[in-house]
C-alpha cells in the first residue's frame, strides 16, 4: 500500500469500487453520468427541416450571403439509412482484372521511386515495375476472390441517406435565422422540369 506522499499521490479513485487511475493529459479522468464529460455547446434550435441535402444547404448558403454567422450553423441528417448499392457481378476474372489495375499503380509508383534514383534507362524502370506490378496484383485479386468460396460474388459500394436534414442554429440567433428565411424562396432555386 502506498501512502499519500508516495510517487501515486496524484492518482485518484475514479471508478466506483477505488481503482486506482492516473488523471491524465486532459485532466481528471470521469466516469460516464457524472456530469464531468465534455460540454455540448450552447443550446441550439431547428429552424427549418428538409427532404433533401441540396435544400439545407441552399438554406446555409442564404443565410451566408445575407452575411448571417453560419459558424454557429449545422445541418442535421436524421433517419439515417445505410444503402449498399450492388455495382456489378464478381468472378476470378474480374477480381484479377481490379487487382492488375491496383497493382499497376502500385508498380508505378515503385517504378517512379526507382527510375529517379537510376542513372541509366529511367523509362524502363518504370515499365518494369507497371508490369510487374500489374501481374502480381492479378495474382493477388484472383488468389483472394477464390479464397472467399463464393460468399460474396459481387461488388458494391455503401452510402449513408438520411432521410431528412434539418437546419440547427444558436438559440441566441434563431430569430435572426428565421427573419432571413422568411425571405427565402426555396421553390424558386428548384429547376424546372423541360417540356417536350
């Protein structure tokens, strides 16, 4: 046991239960729901809601030409959705085809390294490590795929949607904010569909 003198005396119970936990860069470590954590920042409030992104943003943008202070702004996206959009079939083919691409710059990149340091035919470094690169990369895409067993013989990428964006400021500048958008015509930003 040390005592309070000891090398530990700077160290504090900060847990229920009397471990022992250094206080840190930051200051006096917290345990959650003590009412130490981080502050949040003044109150805020929504001062508009919207389908789209465009739309917020447009707001943002308004309120920064009618020289508003848009640093005490955000745009809030809620009812997030992840969407995995599925780009196209996968086969050993095509994986190896993706990791030549992926190796040839990486060769190149490698090659680049080399053709500045090499006092001869600069350029041939070059196209010997694309090429090398493209090969072993082909190697690896094919190796990899076939290693998955056909669990995943697609490609895809992710996004997150929100479903709507609502439009935060300040509490102390919301009727500033508000004055400003009673001005704003969003129906007259929207372009307009061409008759054929």
């Amino acid at each position: 046991m040390t005592s309070a003198s000891g090398p530990t005396s700077g160290w504090r119970s900060a847990l229920p239960g009397g471990g022992l936990l250094p206080s840190g860069p930051a200051g006096r470590t917290a345990t959650p729901g003590d009412g130490q954590g981080p502050e949040t920042g003044p109150p805020t409030v929504t001062i508009g809601s919207y389908p789209d992104y465009p739309s917020a943003q447009r707001v943002v943008d308004y309120l920064a030409d009618n020289r508003f202070p848009v640093e005490h702004t955000a745009i809030v996206g809620t009812n997030l959705t992840l969407v995995e959009t599925v780009l196209g079939r996968m086969d050993t083919g095509r994986a190896a085809l993706i990791g030549a691409g992926a190796g040839a710059w990486f060769g190149l990149f490698i090659g680049l390294l080399f053709g500045i340091f090499t006092a001869g035919n600069w350029l041939g470094v070059i196209v010997v490590g694309l090429v090398v690169g493209a090969i072993w990369g082909a190697i690896f895409g094919a190796v990899a795929h076939a290693m998955t067993g056909g669990q995943r013989d697609f490609t895809s990428t992710s996004s997150l949607r929100a479903g709507q964006y609502a439009v935060i400021v300040d509490a102390n500048l919301a009727d500033q904010a508000r004055q400003l958008l009673g001005r704003l015509d969003l129906s007259a930003a929207e372009p307009r569909p061409k008759l054929r």
